[in-house]
C-alpha cells in the first residue's frame, strides 16, 4: 500500500505516509494482508528503511522479511482514506482468554473519569484467564473512587461511548500515587507489573 504525501490532520491519526514509503497492515499470527479498518501489525518499506542490525543475523531476521519489509511490532489500522492509527504495541497487548487487549484502549477510558488524575494499563496474571487487566489509577485529591466504581465506569464508557468489546474491562484496580513513567514520558510497565506480584501496592 503506498500513500502520497498530501493530507490534511485528522483527529486521533498520525497522518499519511511520507512520500517513497509503502506499508501495510499484517495479521501477526498469519502473515496475512489485512484491509482498511482491520487491526494488525504495521510493516514497513522503502529507500529510508534500515537494512539490517550490524553483525546480528538474527536480530535482522526477526525485523524484516525476505522482501525488505520492516516489521514495526506496532498495532496500528488504516482508515478508508490511508489516515494511520497507532492503537498499541503488539509486546503490550495483554492475552485475555482467547483475545487480545490494547492497555491504551482502556487508559484512554480511565483517563476520561474527571477524578483519575492519571493511569496505566498492565497484564496481571489469573489461572483460568491467562491474563486479565489490572489498572493502576492516580486519583484527585479528596476523590472517593474505589475499585467498584473504576470498573463500573470503564465498562459503562467502553459499552455506550468507545463501542469497546466486552472483553475488553478492567478487573482489577490499585491505587497509587504516581505512575512510573521514563524521561520521555512512556509508562513503566515492568515496574507496574512488579509492583502488582509483589502485592504491597495500595489499595487505600
């Protein structure tokens, strides 16, 4: 799929593709070309992408194919009109049952509620499910959130609002008074997911 470089801004897009570039949307688990509105992991090709990891055969291997395509690790889709959406990176996915949930869907949701200060999204582990998200939630001060009311909330927004799968809720909550983030911003998952198995996070 190659794009031009026009293109106007559109709300929650990254825009087109830059000039010379193709790229295309590719179910991970198949390798099958997917097509507007489909979700799946973003290759990419053309005169600006790498060629290779110096001295490490297996590295490059793993990132681009036989036909030169670099394969991103993003979740990503293209609308109708070749607008690109990032929703998650593929490694971040958390594996619920048979399905598979972006955390960024659901810290969107969370970040909405007018006392969630902020929040972060991670896998915790459970026997029957595999894994289920765990949410770790910053409140406003005096806020009288609890648990109930978080998951209540994100599956009232995820249902009437954001026309989320059912699947796709919080079910489990800890409150916490930062989210772990790095310089540049991204959240900290390891650490969040440490926190969670060590079970001395807040609950108050």
């Amino acid at each position: 799929m190659a794009i031009g470089p026009e293109g106007n801004q559109r709300c929650g897009s990254c825009g087109r593709l830059e000039q010379n570039l193709e790229a295309k949307i590719v179910d991970p688990k198949t390798g099958e070309a997917l097509g507007p509105g489909q979700r799946g992991e973003l290759w990419l090709k053309g005169p600006t992408i790498m060629q290779g990891y110096l001295g490490d055969a297996e590295a490059t291997n793993a990132t681009l194919n036989s036909e030169g395509w670099l394969k991103t690790g993003d979740l990503c889709y293209f609308d109708q009109d070749g607008f690109l959406f990032i929703v998650d990176r593929l490694k971040e996915l958390i594996k619920y049952k048979a399905y598979q949930v972006p955390p960024a869907e659901l810290e969107h949701v969370l970040q909405s509620h007018p006392e969630i200060v902020d929040a972060a999204v991670v896998p915790y582990p459970h026997e029957e499910s595999g894994q289920i998200p765990m949410a770790f939630v910053v409140r406003q001060p005096a806020s009288t959130l609890d648990e109930k009311k978080v998951m209540d909330y994100v599956a009232k927004q995820a249902r009437l609002v954001l026309n989320v799968a059912p699947y796709k809720k919080i079910r489990r909550v800890s409150f916490i008074n930062a989210i772990p983030k790095s310089p540049a911003g991204k959240i900290l998952r390891r650490e969040l997911v440490n926190l969670a198995l060590s079970g001395t996070q807040s609950r108050l």
